[in-house]
C-alpha cells in the first residue's frame, strides 16, 4: 500500500467517525453477505448502497433493524438487518 492510499484510508475513518460520531477504534466483528434475493437498493444519506450478494464488513450491531457496515470500496453506512445472510 503506498503512501497516498493510506492517507486516502485514514481520511475516510476520520470522515466516517464524524459522521457516525463513532467512538474508538474501527474493528471488523464478522463478514455478512448481502441476501442475493434482495432488491439492490441506492445508498442515502447514511445508508449503504446494496447488490446482491456482495459482502460487507460488519463494524457495529446498532439494533434490531440496521448494522453498521463498510463494504469493498471503504464506505460506510447502515443497512437493514433483514437482508443480510450470514457467511
């Protein structure tokens, strides 16, 4: 990894904690893939776009309804728990 994309990295954790006002260090509990029977769904203000089948990078259980995921391209958001399959 060079130099300007661990930058690039870090600036995006910042932006993410600020945005999420998460606190501490960002740890990947598990990997959960996105149901491939699911609708794909454009992302929103802080929700995650969904495709099917993709998988995600869960950060943080938030409650019953949404997760608070990363997926491959380093961005965050909330999904809904209701589509995501464990791997």
């Amino acid at each position: 990894m060079t130099l300007k994309e661990c930058k690039k990295e870090e600036k995006m954790d910042r932006e993410f904690q600020k945005k999420f006002k998460f606190k501490g260090s960002i740890n990947v509990l598990t990997q959960m893939m996105v149901d491939p029977a699911a609708a794909e769904k454009r992302g929103g203000a802080k929700n995650l776009p969904l495709r099917r089948g993709e998988i995600l990078d869960v950060i943080q259980f938030t409650n019953q309804e949404q997760i608070l995921c990363r997926n491959s391209q380093r961005r965050y958001g909330y999904v809904p728990r209701a589509v995501m399959l464990p791997l």
